[in-house]
C-alpha cells in the first residue's frame, strides 16, 4: 500500500460476552482501502469471534462497526456482501455435487438481476450482464489457476484446491473487503509461498482491502501492511510487521508456542 487510502472499515470499542465471559474487551481497529491488514494472536486470542462480529454471525454487546462511515451494527450476515464484505472460513463449505464454475457464480449473484422474470423481460442487457459475468467468473478461475476444472464437481477436489474455489466464490461478489480466515491452514510449504503473492496480486488488480486471520506468522508478517496482535480479547499492539513482531506483549502472548 502506497499512500494512505480512505478509511473503510472501522471498529469502536466492541466489546461480546457469552455469559460471564468476556471474549473481545473494547477493541478498536482501522482497515483502509486497498490494505491488507493482518490480526494475529495465540489460540483464545478472540480472533474468531471478532471475524465474526464483522460479518455479523456474531452480535457485539458494546460497541460499534462502521463501514464508510455507516453502522452495520443493525444488519444481519446475509447483508454483509451489499456492504461489500466477502469472506472466507475455515471450514470450507462448497456445493459438493455443483461445479467449480458454479460454485463460484452463486459468489456473484449478489449484484446481478437473476430469475426468469429477468430472462423473459430483460432482453439484451441482461444477456449481456451475464455473458459479462460469465467472462468475469473464467477470468477469477484462471486467476487461481482452477480454469482447467471449472466444469468438474467439487466433490473431486482436494483440500488445497477448494481453498482456491471458496477464494475465488469470495472474490465473485467484488468486495470492498475480503476477509480471509485461516487460508494457509492445512497448506504445504510451496503452497503457502503461492497464496502469499495470490493474496498480493487480488489486492492490487481489485483494489479490495484484505483483512488476514491467519497463524503462519511468516505469511502474515510478509504480507501484510500492518498488522493487529490481540491476546484475551484484547488488543495489544498495532503496526507495522516488524514493530508487532518484536512487541514486547507480543513476544510474551507466543512464549511457548509455534511462530511458523
């Protein structure tokens, strides 16, 4: 990221509690456009459950989240992609018996006029917005190197390769925002290298923001533009990759365990 961009999204003092149990305490966070943001933090940091607060599968107890300036606190997941919010998750969930191509397109279906009413009715251009699609949808397959599959059904597919799929059913709605959750989990060495400049390369062709819950420390801290670190629910430092990675309560969170 080059100059500083327009803030996009915006977290204040958001705060959720599951019983007597305090799982985020007040944090607060920026995204801009076009950065990728990395959060990191030890297992029970509060990572999930502030990636899902975002995209509303969760609801804070305290605090508020802004989209370009506008609450999307009232709104439920299912509003999150007319936001401009994509994401991924760890559990990958494709359609198993419908195709790569297809499973990719319900990405787009967001912003498009769909059904028979608009076949019947939209005449030429509402063709023409789905031979568009069309060309977009191939143009992500081939961006994730899974044009040569797109007919074939998922349920042939690996691990590695439906992380590709559900990547790019993300990217189909355009976001603003892509949120990306554990996509280097279960990945090999080469793999991981490979979703490194993939990462890089959506953000600068969409021009998408990227917010990166991820626990391969050396992926987050090579691509990110600033990184966020939380430890029990809190935030604990906010910066650049190598001012979180020498944090001193960042150091302290990962005593003990796997820095990748």
């Amino acid at each position: 990221m080059g100059k500083q961009e327009e803030l996009l999204l915006e977290v204040r003092n958001l705060t959720i509690r599951f019983g007597g149990v305090v799982a985020l305490n007040s944090i607060s966070l920026e995204i801009y456009e076009g950065e990728i943001l990395g959060l990191i933090g030890p297992n029970g940091a509060g990572k999930t459950t502030l990636f899902n607060c975002l995209s509303r599968l969760y609801r804070q107890s305290e605090g508020d989240i802004c989209v370009k300036g506008e609450s999307i606190t009232p709104l439920g997941p299912e509003d999150m992609a007319a936001r401009g919010i994509g994401r991924t998750f760890q559990n990958i969930a494709l359609f198993e018996t419908m195709s790569v191509f297809d499973n990719v397109q319900t990405g787009a279906q967001f912003g498009m006029n769909s059904g028979i009413a608009a076949d019947i009715f939209g005449g030429s251009k509402i063709r023409q917005e789905r031979a568009q699609e069309r060309d977009r949808i191939m143009h992500l397959l081939e961006l994730l190197d899974l044009a040569d599959i797109a007919d074939h059904t998922i349920t042939d597919q690996n691990f590695a390769v439906r992380k590709r799929i559900e990547f790019a059913r993300a990217l189909a709605a355009n976001p603003s925002l892509l949120m990306l959750d554990e996509p280097a989990g279960g990945l090999n060495r080469e793999e991981v290298h490979h979703l490194e400049d993939l990462i890089r390369q959506v953000r600068d062709e969409f021009n998408v923001a990227v917010l990166l819950v991820e626990h391969h420390l050396n992926l987050v801290m090579k691509v990110s533009d600033r990184v966020v670190a939380m430890d029990f629910g809190q935030k604990i430092a906010d910066g650049l990759p190598h001012e979180v990675r020498s944090h001193p309560q960042v150091l302290q969170a990962y005593l003990g365990e796997e820095a990748a």
